[in-house]
C-alpha cells in the first residue's frame, strides 16, 4: 500500500541497516510495548528482521510488521506493526516505529492512516494503540489518527500504558 510520500511494504533482510537506525536507537527502543532491548547490531537486525519475514505469511490480516519507505528516495525510515495485545489475545494493537531522523515530519501519522484504512477493510472493527505516559510524541500520534483516550491500564505488557482506540465507525462520515 502506498501514501502521497510512503510505501508501505513487507520487510526484507536487505533493510538491515535502515531498520537498525530505528530498532537500535535508544530513543526508539525506550518507549517500545512490550519492551524491547535496543538491537546491538546489524547482524542481530538482519535476524530479527528474517524473523519477522518469516512469520508474516502465517499470520491473518491484518495482523503483520511492515516497513515505512519513502517514495522520493526508497530509504526505510520505520516500521508498522498490528499484532494481539496480551494478555488475552483479542484486542489488536496498532504501532510505529520511525527513525529518530524523521521525527516530526508527520510520516507516523501517514502511513498509520493507511494502516488503519486497510485494516478496516480486513473484517476488523478496532483498534487499539497503548503508550507509555510519558510518551507524548506517540500520545500525540494517536490523537492525529482519530484514536480516543480509553484510559490508563496495566494489563498490557505489565506496564503502565495509555490506551487509544479507533473504530471502524471513528471513520465514517
């Protein structure tokens, strides 16, 4: 899928070095549900990224990881996620990742918008983005996508998170 200035595609070992840029800057990995240790290099990079190539064909849309590019230049700057939050596995959470480079250029919000458009097409009635309370930049994010405040809880990841949801419905009209 694609956006005015973005394509969003699956993400492949070649993208090592871009997705390093994002999964090993610790501005990145401090704010990440669940957790995440900043990735130490390139190589550990190309494994994750194998991983997820290889887990994308089994999972059911619209759940998936994939790479944020830039159509002017073809560079990655980011990845989407929806994956099942825990710990019950029914709610679906929506996130970004982008290169602290980029920050502030409103590429989050694009390519989550048609993320979240696609998704509504792939019988899916909500989603959810949670954040740490701190994270004002994502806080942020979610509210330029239409997601409503739902509260704060710490069911999610064993974490104290704001949480965000949008409807199927938040888009019509």
């Amino acid at each position: 899928m694609s956006t005015d200035r973005l394509v969003i595609r699956d993400w492949t070992p070649d993208d090592a070095e871009a997705a390093f840029a994002v999964y090993g800057a610790e501005d990145v990995t401090h704010w990440l549900t669940p957790a995440m240790d900043r990735v130490g290099d390139i190589g550990a990079m190309r494994a994750v990224l194998h991983a997820w190539q290889e887990a994308q064909p089994n999972l059911p849309p619209p759940r998936g990881r994939w790479a944020v590019e830039r159509k002017e230049d073809g560079v990655v700057i980011g990845g989407l996620g929806i994956r099942l939050l825990p710990p019950f596995e029914e709610d679906l959470e929506l996130s970004w990742q982008l290169n602290p480079g980029v920050w502030g250029k409103g590429y989050a919000s694009e390519a989550a918008t048609a993320l979240i458009e696609w998704a509504f097409t792939q019988d899916t009635e909500e989603l959810f983005a949670v954040a740490r309370p701190n994270n004002t930049r994502a806080i942020a994010v979610a509210k330029r996508l239409g997601m409503q405040w739902v509260g704060e809880t710490d069911k999610y990841y064993n974490l104290r998170l704001q949480v965000y949801r949008i409807r199927q419905t938040d888009l019509i009209g």
